[in-house]
C-alpha cells in the first residue's frame, strides 16, 4: 500500500477530475446564464467564491492565487448586483448536479461515492485555509449527485489551499507558479490564456525567474526550479494527507474503487491541454499501490 502522502496525490487524480467537470460541462454554463451570469469568467469567479459570500476582486486574488487581476476584477465585484451568493451557490450544485448527471447516470454509483467521499471530506483541517473551510461549511443535502460534488469541492479547495501555502514558501505563489511550471510541463499558451496574463507581464515574470536561476536561456526550467517545484508538491501533499490518514487500507481503497469511474468519466470530457495540471486518474483496480502517480511534476 502507498504511503499516505502518496495516497493524498493519488486521490487528488480522483476528485480533482469529478470537481473540475464543472468547468468545462456546457450544464454548468447553462445553470449559471440562467442566473444572469453569461460570461464564462463571471460564473468561473462567481461560482467559486461564493462560500466566502460577496467578496471583492483582490481577496480572490489572494486566494486564488494565479490569475491576473485585471481579469479577476472584470468579474468581482459586479457580479453580486447580478446573482447573490446564495443564488449564485444554487446554480453552482445544479450545475454540477446536471453535469455529473450527464456523464454518470448510475443512481448507485454516486450514491456509494457519495457516502464514501462525505466522511473523508468531513475531516480536512481548515486552518489557513479559507476556501476548504468555506466549502466545509456548506450543507452537502441530500441529493447524492450534489453531495458528491460539494465533497470534492472541499477536498479540492483544501489541497489547493495548502499547494498556495507550499508555493508561498519557495516565493512562487501567483505568476511565478505559473510560468515556472510552464518550463516544466505545462502548454505556456493555454496557461497564459486561461490566467488572464498580458505578453509584457508573462515576459516580466520569465525573465525574473532566469534572474532566480529558476529558468535557462532556453526557457526550460533548471535543475533548481524542477527542484523548487517538487519541494512544493512534496509539501502539498504533506499538508493534504489529514484527510485520509484515519482511514485503514481496505476502506481507502474501496473509496478509490469508488470513485475511479467516475472520475474516469469526467476526465474524458476535459481537454488537453487544460489550465488545471490535471493527471489522468488512478486506477486502483489496475494499479492498487498508485506506482503510475508521479510524486512531483517532472520536464514532458
């Protein structure tokens, strides 16, 4: 059996697929345009911040940690004249209701992964972690298809929380992040695209990080930045963990023979590339032990 800092990526690779559908499914648009919220970026930084309530563009910044904020502030504060939070949190599970409903129609199934996901996502520690405890705090329901989604949502923002905490630590947090994993692994087009940066602030950045010694003339990350990325993966992961750590292997694994499916499912209907550093999801069946989940990011 894998470590369960291991265990903590592996299971990244299951939720993270299930909770991201809800970015790219047309059903998830559709339930936010049905609110007034027609462009794509508003129901994006509508949607995900609404568990923190009608906050403004710079917290999100803050808390998103990657997109430009010029982008971000297109969308927030505006939006909240158009759709509250409470309103907005509606559209969101039903979006994600819709979505998941479309790809995985089997009532059971989700019902199964639903109960088993519930228990882990109730145990994430949320300290300095302000959208985990957000989505924390939001009441699963009844309906399994939601309840599924909205675990997800807390064990996503959990991790994504600790990997910002883990990129403050190396001074990579925001941009840097980004254009440093984009020397890595990662398609710099899409990534810039999708985060909103302008050529002249991208550039900015790259050059700051051949400065740091982090990127070559080349453009290929160094040596030291492929180091500094998988230190922060290691911690991401370190931080990650509580939330599996009281369960025994048995039950670890029925959750990620659970899940696999579905995540399955969902990963199909996401493209390549995409913004989301998304691995294909582990298949416990096939590989019990997660020996095909890299630890940390390595030069594609």
């Amino acid at each position: 059996m894998p470590t369960v800092l291991h265990l903590a990526r592996a299971f990244w690779t299951l939720f993270e697929p299930i909770h991201a559908l809800t970015y790219f499914a047309p059903e998830a648009r559709e339930a936010f345009a049905e609110v007034g919220l027609r462009r794509y970026w508003d129901g994006y930084f509508a949607g995900r911040a609404a568990p923190l309530g009608a906050v403004n563009g710079p917290p999100v910044v803050a808390i998103f940690s990657g997109f430009a904020p010029t982008l971000v502030n297109r969308a927030l504060p505006a939006v909240w004249s158009t759709a509250s939070p409470s309103i907005v949190l509606e559209a969101r599970a039903r979006g994600a209701e819709n979505a998941l409903c479309a790809v995985t129609p089997d009532d059971d199934l989700v019902a199964r992964a639903a109960a088993a996901l519930a228990s882990i996502a109730a145990r994430v520690d949320t300290a300095g972690r302000p959208l985990a405890a957000a989505n924390a705090a939001l009441p699963p329901g009844d309906n399994p298809y939601r309840s599924l989604w909205q675990s997800t949502a807390t064990l996503r923002e959990h991790r994504g929380d600790g990997h910002i905490i883990a990129l403050v630590t190396e001074q990579l947090a925001g941009l840097p992040s980004i254009v440093l994993r984009s020397a890595i692994d990662h398609d710099p087009a899409t990534m810039q695209r999708s985060r909103g940066w302008s050529d002249d602030e991208w550039m900015h950045e790259h050059s700051a990080l051949q400065a740091r010694g982090l990127i070559a003339a080349d453009g290929r990350a160094t040596p030291e930045g492929i180091a500094a990325v998988a230190r922060a993966e290691a911690l991401t992961n370190r931080l990650a963990a509580a939330p599996w750590e009281a369960s025994h292997s048995a039950e670890l694994l029925h959750v990620a023979s659970t899940l696999a499916p579905i995540a399955a499912a969902c990963r199909a209907l996401i493209p390549d590339p995409n913004p989301l550093a998304m691995l294909q999801p582990w298949n416990p069946t096939e590989d019990p032990d997660a020996l095909r989940i890299a630890d940390a990011p390595a030069p594609a």
